[in-house]
C-alpha cells in the first residue's frame, strides 16, 4: 500500500492531489469508515482490474476514508478470482432463474448451427456480470453496516476502558485522604 506522500509524488496523481491528500480523506471516523469500506467492497467487484483505483476516486466524493477503500478491493484478488467467478454465477443464476424454457424460439434456430458455442459463452458471461452487479451492491451494503456495527462496538470498549481507569484513579484519590 503506498504511503501518502508517495502518492503526492506520483506524476499521474498531481493534477488531483490536493483533493487526493487532504487529510479528511485518511482519517478513521465513524462516517468515512464505513465508506470507505462499502466503496472498495463495491469497486472490488465491478471491475476485475484496477479496483484499487476506483475505489480512491471514488472515495473523493463520498469523503470516504481511501486507505480502507483500497484495502478492503483485495477481496477480490487473482487467487481469489475463480472462487469469485463461480460465486458470481450461481447468483447470477439465482438472480435470472434462467433455464432452458426462456431461452424463446429465436435462439432456437441459432443453437442448431455453428454459434452454438458463442450463444452459450454469452449466456454464462451475462449471468455472472448479472451476479457481479448483485455482489456488488449486496457486498458493499453489508460492509457498510458491518464495519459501521464493529466502529462503534470499538469505541465503546475504548470509552469504557477510559471510564474504568478514571473510575480508578479517582477510588485511589478518595482512599488516600
């Protein structure tokens, strides 16, 4: 992950990087968190590649935290691509309910001859960009409320941690009088 002013440096990110690099971009708040996290969830599975850089222009005007955005497209990854691919079509699937009745009498005409193959490459291409498109959304929704529900679970931990060493440095005060 490029650290900021590497990034200040870069020549194809210049001509932006005074909206880029303001610091309200890479702070942790309760708000650009969750953001963050739904833009890169979303980014990593509508395009296969360059998601990392969708997700940071994306995040500009959103006020999304860009470091989260970027990290949470590796979800997607060339180790994961197939596991994704095979995902993406049974919703895909699910989604369209597809079968062979749907198909309708104008296809049926061209499966008898030599496009064959490209009918039903197109076929399963389409159904897993339609479960692509599902991921995405669904992905990018549950990410928001989830790391929305783990920002809050950690902030109330550190509030009560901070109340219970008050609470006991104030017991200490009161029983060395």
């Amino acid at each position: 992950m490029p650290k900021r002013d590497e990034m200040a440096r870069n020549k194809y990110l210049r001509p932006i990087a005074h909206r880029f690099l303001t610091p309200e971009l890479w702070r942790f708040t309760r708000r650009s968190v969750p953001r963050g996290v739904a833009l890169g969830l979303f980014a990593a599975f509508i395009i296969p590649v360059g998601q990392i850089f969708l997700a940071a222009f994306l995040a500009l005007p959103a006020r999304a935290n860009v470091p989260l955005a970027a990290l949470s497209t590796f979800i997607t990854n060339p180790f994961t691509l197939a596991f994704w691919l095979v995902i993406a079509n049974q919703v895909g699937q699910f989604t369209l309910r597809l079968d062979a009745a749907t198909a309708g009498v104008a296809t049926e005409q061209l499966e008898s001859g030599a496009w064959q193959w490209f009918i039903d490459a197109f076929e399963v291409a389409g159904v897993t960009v339609v479960g692509f498109l599902v991921l995405a959304v669904v992905s990018s929704a549950v990410g928001y409320l989830v790391s929305g529900a783990i920002w809050r679970v950690m902030v109330a931990r550190r509030r009560a941690k901070r109340l219970k060493h008050m609470e006991e440095r104030l017991d200490q005060r009161l029983n060395a009088n």
